[in-house]
C-alpha cells in the first residue's frame, strides 16, 4: 500500500464482559485467548505489518498498559505509542490520533483497528482493506468494514447499507448499536444488513473535517495544540487535555450523524471477541461442542456446549453440566449459563480486585 496509509490500533477498554479472565490491569487485548500463542495485540499489530511499514503503525492506550505494550510489541517504535491518561471511549481516541497523524501528514489516509478482534481469512482482509484505501484516498467517506452476519447477536452493532456503489462498496443509511433479540432475528433474514467490525478507514482531512462538524467542543480540545504535536510537549498537552474530552464512541459522535458514510462488505472470518458467547462461537470445540482449557488434572467428564477456562494450578471436577460459562481465574470464579454469560453484572468490588 501507499506510503501514506497509517494505522491506529486501538487498544484501550478494560474487557469487562471476559471477567475474570480479562482484568482491569491486563485486559483481553493484553491476552492470548485463542491458544495461539500470541495476544490478541500481538496478532493485530503483525497482521498490519503485512500492509504497512511499521513506522506507519501506531498504538494508542491508557498510561498503565504502556509497559505490557514495550513488552508485547519490541519492534514499536515508543514514539509511536500513543499513551493518554483515561479511557474516555473511541472518540477522543480517534480526535488525539487524527490531529497527530494530520499534522503530521495532512494528505495521508488512516485505518482505525480494534486490537482485540479475530480476523482468520488475511488474504479476504488484505482485499477489504486495500479496497476501502483506494475509494477512501479518492473520496470524502468515512468507510467501515462490515460483516455479513451469521447469527442474530445483541452484542454488535449493525449496519443497514442502501445504494450499492461497486460490488461490495456500499452506501450507508443508518447504524444500529446493540439490538433487541427480535430486531437482530430480524436482520438476520435481510440482505441489507451488516455486523460494524469497528475497522474504519478514512482520509486524515475527512475525519478531522467530521470531528470538527459533529463533535465541535471534542475537536476544539485537540485542535487547538497547532504546534504541539509531534512534539517533545506533545505528551504533557495530552495529559493535561485527555481527561477534559467528553466520553462517547466515535459511533455516536460522529458515524450516526454523518452523510458520507460507505461501507466494504469483508468476507474475513471476522469475531469480536467481546463476550464468552463469542469466544465459544469462535474457538475450537471438542466432539461435544464445549471449549476447555484446563490442565490434565481437573476431571472433566460428561459435558456438553460449554466453555471451561481453569487457570494452570487450579483444579477442578466438572461433570453432566450443559451450556454453561466456568471460568476459574486466580482467586476469581465465574459459573453461569452461557445464555446469560453477556448480562453478567459484577460489582466494583470484582472489577478492581
């Protein structure tokens, strides 16, 4: 691809639905959840190395997780870690990392990546992306990668795409976060609707033009440092700002109000490892359908369609149980029926344990 293509590997968020595999000081992205040897940010950041020079990556987290990320990513460049204070959702996010790569490039496009996604068909991705690029290097749109959905999930957002532009570049009429059981059975049976992966691709002026319209006061924030970025002070701005940004996802700041929106319709073998539904869906199963990681000394027998993580030095007898969530994690225990594994609640006392 172009010189000028950037990517931004988001990789915030505490992964609260993965408790307690996921932790507040070592989040799902920080994690190999799928056995393979590498964490979820390892696998996203060699996947784009494929597209890009590595100079042309950069990653962008909270603070604390600055040192798993030196750790887990030694060939990255730490000025190419953006590292801001708080998590205040995508938006800031995106607004930080824009103003920073737009005045470092201001004709250059830029693709945003979640760090924590399943991508298992690289040549469908490498397609995908390298067709957003060039319709998005041409054009004022803000493009998302959208998925064609497989089962009718309440935990991703949707896309309902209207005018068809080329083939499987479409126009976008609305977005849809997080629907009803009925309303996601529903879009199941159209041909119209689309699984948002959060892989958005867009020109630097497009998305800082959107910003400035849509999120005027967030724009304000971070626009105003002309001279800063890319510069010595440009962290201690950063910390001093961050925290001001209001909290909201770039979906509901910008994507749901915008007119330009275009979606790529991405056959990559795409999972959004949000939720232990979506691990199960996703990961190997044994003959029975159930997904265990556990050492050879618990005693696992009679199961059927659940998903069994049992830290090492643990151990435990499991036996005749169906469709549920065990999930053993240092001092932390989670057991509940898969069906409720997505509402699962758990207190502030939990999460900061």
């Amino acid at each position: 691809m172009r010189g000028d293509v950037y990517v931004v590997i988001m990789a915030g968020g505490s992964g609260r639905r993965l408790w307690p595999l996921s932790q507040e000081r070592r989040p799902k992205q920080f994690l190999d959840l799928i056995g393979c040897g590498e964490s979820m940010l390892q696998l996203t950041y060699n996947r784009y190395l494929n597209l890009v020079p590595k100079e042309n990556v950069f990653v962008i987290s909270q603070e604390m997780f600055g040192g798993i990320i030196a750790d887990q990513l030694p060939t990255l460049s730490s000025e190419n870690v953006l590292l801001v204070p708080c998590d205040n959702n995508t938006a800031p996010a995106i607004c930080y990392a824009s103003h920073k790569l737009y005045n470092l490039n201001a004709k250059g496009l830029v693709v945003f990546a979640p760090s924590d996604h399943i991508i298992l068909k690289d040549l469908g991705f490498f397609e995908a992306i390298k067709t957003a690029a060039n319709y998005g290097l041409s054009n004022h749109a803000l493009i998302t990668l959208g998925i064609t959905p497989v089962r009718a999930e309440t935990g991703y957002g949707y896309i309902k795409c209207s005018k068809d532009i080329h083939e499987d570049l479409f126009e976008v009429e609305s977005f849809i976060e997080k629907p009803s059981i009925e309303a996601a059975q529903h879009f199941l049976k159209q041909k119209n609707y689309l699984w948002n992966s959060g892989i958005f691709i867009w020109r630097l002026d497009t998305i800082v033009n959107a910003i400035q319209q849509h999120l005027p006061e967030l724009d304000s924030l971070f626009s105003n440092s002309n001279g800063i970025y890319n510069t010595p002070i440009e962290k201690s701005f950063i910390k001093a700002s961050y925290p001001k940004a209001q909290s909201i996802s770039i979906e509901y700041g910008v994507l749901e109000k915008a007119s330009n929106l275009i979606s790529v319709r991405a056959d990559i073998g795409w999972s959004d490892l949000g939720s232990w539904e979506s691990l199960h869906y996703t990961s190997d199963k044994d003959e029975r359908g159930n997904v265990i990681k556990a050492d050879d000394s618990c005693e696992i027998s009679e199961i059927d369609r659940n998903i069994i993580y049992i830290s090492s030095g643990n151990r435990a007898v499991i036996r005749g149980l169906k469709d549920f969530v065990v999930i053993h994690e240092g001092t932390d225990l989670l057991i509940c029926p898969r069906s409720e594994s997505n509402g699962v609640v758990k207190t502030n006392h939990l999460q900061q344990a």
